[in-house]
C-alpha cells in the first residue's frame, strides 16, 4: 500500500511538471501582435510620391461608376449624311447621367513613350483612333499601351480625306485598317474617326459595311491654346467626348501628357471623372 501511495505521489509531480515546461511564453513576434494585426502592419506611400501628383494633378481621379450592363442609345447628329438607321450614328457625345467623359486620342501618341506610363499610373480609360502610318513603326508602343488599358480604334489606313470619295475607295480605307488592327492587336474595332473630322453618306455606307456602330466624333479639344469646344458648346457635361490634341512638331512628346493633365484639372474641377468610351458605345 505504502508503495502504491508513493508512486502516484511520483506520479501527480510528473504530471505538474510536464504542462508547466510546455507553456514557456512565446517570443514570436507574429505571436505576439497576432496575425491580424501583424497583417495590418503597411508601409504608407509618401504623398509626394502619389501617382496622380507626380502628373500634376492635385487629387485622383474618383473612380468611374460601374459600366452600364449594355450600351447606351446613341445621340446621333442631326443633319442630311446621317441617313437611315440602318447606318452608324455620328456622336461627340453619349447620352448619360453618369459623371464621367471621354478621352479620345489620334495619332501622335507613338511620339511620347512616358504616354504609356501615364495611361497605367492614373489607370486611365483612354481611346486611341489609328492610321496605319502610325501603327507600323509603333506597334510595340500601343501594344503596351493596349496592355494597360487604352482601348485601338480605327482611323483609315492611310489619313485621307474621306468626304467625296467614292464607296471603294471609302470602303477600303476603313476595312483596310479594321483588318490591320485586327491582324497585329487581335482587336476588333468597332468604332471609327474620320480623318479630320470629315465624312459623307457614302463614309457611313462604308463603315456599316465594315462593322463600325458608331462614328466618333469630338464635342471639345486640347490643344495648346486650352479647351476648345465645338458647335458653339460651353462647358463640360456628362457625355463629352474629348479630344487630346497632338502636337506634329513635338518631336520629344511632353506636349500630350501635358495636355492630358490641363484637361483632366478640368474635368476635376466639373466634379467629373472619365469613364471607357467602349462601355458606352
């Protein structure tokens, strides 16, 4: 009996002792904080170092709503070339509530290659129409360019004047470029600017039977005299379609980014942001 008692005395103390040497307090810093708060230690960017104000804007961009889930109608101008509703609409602008607009852009941007760094740090939604002449020897430019977002859209193969020109002819400008497009980007562009602007009947008789659904035109421009509307318009609006302007003497390319910055302290300043023409059209 005495031994009995002795060994589970032996016993008790063994079992004390084990549980005390397992609960050695923990060193572990991620033990310590806890996982959470461990995960919740960031290191904060510098505000100088903010993307929107290394481009001269004193605020970012608010983000845009949500896309509409189909697009929009479209505004057409009105005027005898527009014709039938069988063929594309003409529009500078769209016809939403949302507050955004729309940056467009046409060829000049393969002469700026900090552009690209632009379009990715303020992630912007931008449009680029393109001639072919541009395309060619700026085919990795805009192919980083469509990697970050900019959307490829047609502007002819080779910058002509459309108006007056007959329906071949018409046809195999924008086809042309629908197709090279198509061929170096896999894009199928679906929207179409006219070379300066100009277009007939017989344009939108060709681009319908190219698959264009809308012509784009501008309801305002930057250029280096500031913000320029067009159709005596005034002011800013929800819709807008913009038009960055390109500078053809600008060989070293500051001149658009600097563009795209005055524009966008606009669009600030109307409580608007831009918005992917794209997912409107």
């Amino acid at each position: 009996m005495r031994r009995a008692v002795v060994g589970l005395a032996a016993g008790a103390v063994l079992l004390v002792t084990v549980p005390v040497s397992g609960c050695a307090p923990s060193v572990d810093p991620i033990e310590r904080l806890g996982r959470k708060a461990a995960q919740g230690v960031r290191s904060q960017r510098p505000a100088a170092e903010q993307p929107y104000r290394r481009w001269g804007l004193d605020a970012p961009l608010p983000t845009p709503p949500h896309p509409p889930a189909r697009p929009l109608g479209l505004t057409a101008e009105t005027g005898p070339e527009t014709g039938p509703r069988s063929l594309p609409p003409v529009v500078d602008h769209v016809r939403t509530s949302d507050p955004v607009v729309f940056l467009t852009y046409d060829d000049g941007a393969e002469r700026d290659p900090g552009f690209a760094d632009m379009v990715r740090e303020l992630r912007l939604p931008v449009s680029l129409f393109l001639t072919d002449g541009v395309v060619g020897p700026g085919y990795g430019h805009f192919a980083r360019l469509r990697s970050v977002g900019a959307g490829l859209e047609n502007h002819t193969l080779d910058h002509s004047a459309l108006r007056g020109l007959p329906y071949a002819g018409q046809r195999a400008e924008i086809c042309g470029q629908r197709d090279k497009l198509h061929a170096r980007f896999g894009v199928r562009s679906r929207l179409f600017r006219p070379p300066y602007g100009t277009y007939d009947r017989t344009t939108l008789r060709a681009a319908a039977g190219c698959g264009v659904s809308a012509v784009v035109l501008w309801r305002a421009s930057m250029d280096d005299t500031g913000l320029r509307f067009t159709h005596g318009h005034h002011g800013l609006r929800p819709g807008d379609i913009l038009l960055v302007a390109s500078d053809d003497d600008d060989l070293d390319g500051p001149g658009l980014r600097e563009r795209t910055t005055r524009l966008l302290r606009r669009v600030q300043e109307r409580g608007l942001t831009v918005g992917r023409l794209e997912d409107y059209l």
